[in-house]
C-alpha cells in the first residue's frame, strides 16, 4: 500500500474568476488485480497494455486505487511529486523473486485483462485474498506456480542424443533386415 499526502492547492477559475482551494488530504492506495478490475469495469479496455492512458484515465486509476474516503477535490490537487511517487509504486515488483530470461524469447502479444488473471488464479488455486496483494507480486506468484506445475523437460547431452539414434538405427535395421 502506498500512502501519499496530496498538499493543499490554490486553482484559479478563469469562467468564475475566482480562486479556490483543493487538496489538503491523504491517500492510500492499492495496486491490485481488484483496482484494475474496477478501472476496466469504467473504461472497457485493458489496463495491461502498451497503449498509453490520457490524464483522465490516470486519475481514474488512482481513484479505482484509493483505499480510503477522500473528497473528489482531492485529486485536483495531485502534485508531479505525488505522480511521481504513484508511477514508482505501480512500477515496483514487491517481491524478492527474479526470473531468468533465459531462452524466454519475445514477450506475448496477448491481452490480459482482470478476468484472464482471476482464471489464472482460480486454475492455480491462489486464494482470492491475493486480488489484494500488489499486482506484480500477485503476477509473480502465478508465473512461479505455473512455471512449477510444469513438467520439467530434461535436456540431452550430445552423447545422450548420440546413443538413442544409434539404439533407434540398430532397432530399424534388425527389424528391416538390412546391415545400414
């Protein structure tokens, strides 16, 4: 959970010609599989995407993140700092697990919504109090349990290769009744 205080700020209302105060308040918030269920509930697209998301989107998002009651006003008054801030904590992968890329090749084209990612959760038996964790640990964990539920392929050696042609040729030639 990343907690950020949002500075009181003054806005000037160049219709009313008036200025006003806005801010002055805490937030909590939560990157989680829950906050972008929301956030794709309101907006109908993917929010694991390479697309980029409007300034209206963003402040979305970190509604659909917030913990905590705050008046609407408060999010006026989001600073750079506290954009910043938010942009870290999303991008953080709150865990101390790390994957070899090795022979991992391009990453998938696929679409993952929420959806997808609560099938993965269900098909895995991860608990759905885990909707909660951050989501790039929770995406961690599923990749960990999938990676482990998959069969590991032994790798031959050369000579290991060399040996199963050779018993796979002599067993062709006595069957086939040839000498090569």
């Amino acid at each position: 959970m990343l907690r950020i205080i949002v500075p009181k700020t003054e806005l000037y209302d160049e219709e009313k010609e008036t200025f006003s105060t806005v801010g002055g308040g805490g937030l909590e918030l939560e990157h989680s599989l829950f906050s972008i269920s929301l956030w794709e509930a309101k907006w109908h697209k993917p929010f694991i995407s390479e697309d980029p998301r409007s300034y209206e989107e963003t402040i979305s998002y970190i509604k659909c993140m917030t913990t905590n009651f705050v008046e609407p006003e408060v999010y006026a008054g989001l600073t750079e700092e506290n954009m910043e801030d938010i942009k870290k904590y999303i991008d953080d992968s709150a865990t101390a697990t790390w994957f070899s890329n090795k022979g991992a090749g391009a990453p998938s084209k696929k679409v993952i919504t929420s959806e997808i990612i609560y099938y993965q959760m269900i098909s895995l038996n991860i608990p759905f109090e885990c909707q909660h964790w951050h989501l790039n640990r929770l995406l961690t964990l599923i990749r960990v349990c999938s990676e482990k539920n998959t069969p590991n392929k032994k790798k031959m050696s050369k000579a290991e290769i060399r040996a199963r042609n050779k018993a796979l040729n002599d067993e062709r030639r006595k069957r086939l009744g040839t000498t090569g």
